[in-house]
C-alpha cells in the first residue's frame, strides 16, 4: 500500500507534482515537466542554483548545485575595488607611492579606501597560509580583509594619514626581491621608518606585479 507522499513547498528545490514523485516510488519512467521549480531567492543571491532532478544509478533522486554569474567577483567588503591597483606597468617605487599615498586619505573615496589599497598590494592577499606581511613574529593568513585591517590598524595605524614621506635607494636580494625603505612624516610631525619588501607575483590577475611582500618597522 503506497503511504503518504510528501509534497515539498513551491518554493523549494525539490518541488515535483504528485504524479511524478508516485511513479518514481513505482519504479516508473519520470515524467518530463514543463515548468521546472525555481531557485529560491536565498540561493541566488548566494550564487547557487539548483539543477533539475538527476536519477542516480541507484535509481534514487538526487539534486545538484551550479554556481551562476550572480555570485560575481569576491570582494571582502562588498565594495568595488580601490581606486588604483597592482599594475605591470608600476616600478617598486611606483607600488609603494600608490600605497602610501591612498594611506594619507584613508577614508577617501570610502572609509578604509586607503588600508584596502594596501591590502590589494600584498603578496599573499587571499591565501590561507601564514604570511610574513606584519613581520616574522607576526604570521597571519590574509584571506579576510576585516582580519587585515584589524591588524594593520593596530601594527601601522601611525602610518593613516601621513603628512607626507620620502623613498630611500632600494636594493635588490639575490631572491630578486626589492627592499625599499622609507621615511614617513606621520601626523604627530616625527618620522617613522618603514621598509618595504617587495616581490613579482608570479601567478593570477596580477601576475608580474610589484606586491608587498612584507611591510617591516
């Protein structure tokens, strides 16, 4: 005796008539339907929708995801990117001014602009393992920008909003990484040293790209 059969909402992703989900109980050939379930709201704004019903080689049911263009770009804070990137074109030097000078106006064009330009230069940004960007006693994956800003603020917050700063001569490691130092004119009026490590990046949208490797006091 076939029991109780049960019918998911119309909004879910398992939704089916009743006379198809039966004849699946039976053993039956699935009926083709002619206006298949939507996506539920959540689901999209998320980036997922669900496929149409698949039959398993068990013969049960089963139902997949896809990701569509609605998930976009990953951005840690829902924001567009800064307004000056990594570029081929830059020189170590022209890496660092963009740095430094997004970090004299921080909050401009939006609060934090200045830290998420320092973000977007780093080596590792996005990577799940421990960087050396704050340093060797300092190893902190930057996956997530809020974590990045966080520490930035309280390593280098003498660095936001700078009254100005001045490169010293860069020297080149036999590793090919760049080390640039430089004096900047905090806001207090004293000088704070800084060193800028600074490597090629050798893979992805940036490749060939002059990124901080590390940011040393």
């Amino acid at each position: 005796m076939l029991g109780r059969v049960r019918v998911e909402p119309k909004h879910g992703p398992f939704n089916r008539d009743l006379s198809c989900m039966a004849r699946h109980i039976r053993g039956l050939p699935l009926l083709d339907t002619s206006s298949p379930a939507k996506p539920h709201k959540r689901a999209l704004s998320r980036g997922w929708m669900h496929q149409p019903h698949a039959e398993t080689r068990s013969g049960h049911l089963r139902s997949t995801r896809i990701r569509t263009h609605a998930a976009g770009k990953h951005n840690p804070q829902n924001v567009p990117d800064p307004t000056v990137m990594p570029d081929r074109s830059f020189s170590p030097e022209d890496a660092v001014k963009a740095q430094l000078q997004a970090l004299q106006q921080n909050d401009h064009p939006w609060p934090n602009h200045g830290i998420q330009t320092m973000y977007e230069f780093a080596q590792d940004v996005g990577g799940m393992e421990r960087s050396i960007y704050f340093g060797p006693d300092k190893l902190k994956d930057l996956y997530h920008f809020d974590h990045f800003m966080g520490l930035f603020q309280n390593v280098f917050g003498q660095l936001i909003g700078a009254q100005g700063f001045d490169l010293g001569p860069s020297t080149t490691t036999e590793r090919g990484n760049v080390i640039l130092p430089v004096t900047v004119h905090i806001r207090s009026g004293d000088a704070m040293a800084v060193r800028f490590v600074l490597r090629r990046k050798d893979v992805g949208r940036k490749e060939g790209c002059w990124m901080t490797l590390s940011l040393l006091i």
